[in-house]
C-alpha cells in the first residue's frame, strides 16, 4: 500500500493523505477499523457464553469469509516497524476491542457468573489470543466449530468455585 496507489484510487492528492495519516500503513489501519467496528459488535444477551460464542465466531468469520485475513497480518506486521500502525492499532483497535470484552465479562462477575477474583484481563487473553496465535504464529486457519471448545475452557478456568 503506497500514498500513491491510494491516491490515485480515491482520486486524490498525495498531500491530501498526508495531511489526514501520517504513512500508508496508519491508513490502512483506518480502513481496517472502519470496516470492523460494525461487524465485531460485542453482544449482551445475559447469556455470557452465548456472548462470547457469537462474538468469536464472529471474529473468526471476518477473518476467514470476509477476507480480513491478510489485512489482519499485514497490519501486525506492520505495527512491528511502523510506529503509526502499532498506535493505531493499539488505540483504534487492540484496546478498545478488548475493553469491550472486559465490560462483557465485568457484568458477568457483577452476575455471580465469573469469580470475583477472576483475572479477566487473562480470560481475554485466552479467548483471543488463541485465535491471533493460530493466524499469526501457527498460521493454522482457525475454525469456527472450535470456538465453544475455547470458550467452555476459558471459562471453566473463571468460573464460580
């Protein structure tokens, strides 16, 4: 993704993309979070792990049918080297998705559902973070029927003793 490429796309100036985004890759980022934020709706039911299922399953077909894929890693990638894509990622993604996650699990530890003491930053984290482990480092694709299975382990690990 070059300013370029892009700029000769949308039908505008090189200076106009910079003035709004500081490389291509914050741009791209943009996009990525524009087109994701309506699709990854996090639910509340009162039914957490019809919650969580739906969400992941979700995650994992915008990952797998909706082509977000390969923006996914490249993005990733990208945040490795480009400090604009890892603060917008981080800022416009990683930590707002994440809190959404931990708002839903909150309002289950406030239901008996969860342990009080329950750490939900790690429930996040295996919930997750098993999913970008399989895209990014095993590049293994993960499927949807293994979405309960993740979530029933999770949250057997946080629930009531």
């Amino acid at each position: 993704l070059t300013f370029d490429r892009v700029a000769k796309e949308a039908g505008a100036s090189r200076t106009t993309l910079h003035k709004w985004w500081p490389s291509p890759g914050a741009l791209a980022a943009e996009a990525y979070f524009a087109r994701s934020r309506p699709v990854l709706d996090f639910p509340d039911t009162g039914d957490l792990r019809a919650d969580l299922v739906t969400q992941l399953r979700a995650f994992v077909h915008w990952l797998k049918d909706e082509g977000a894929e390969r923006p996914v890693t490249e993005l990733v990638g990208a945040a490795q080297t480009d400090p604009d894509v890892a603060r917008a990622w981080s800022e416009n993604y990683a930590r707002p998705r994440r809190e959404l996650a931990r708002e839903r699990l909150r309002a289950a530890q406030r239901q008996g559902l969860l342990r009080a003491d329950a750490d939900l930053d790690i429930v996040v984290d295996q919930l997750w973070g098993a999913c970008y482990h399989r895209l990014l480092v095993l590049r293994t694709p993960f499927d949807a029927s293994l979405v309960p299975r993740l979530v029933d382990q999770a949250l057997r690990g946080a629930a009531p003793r």
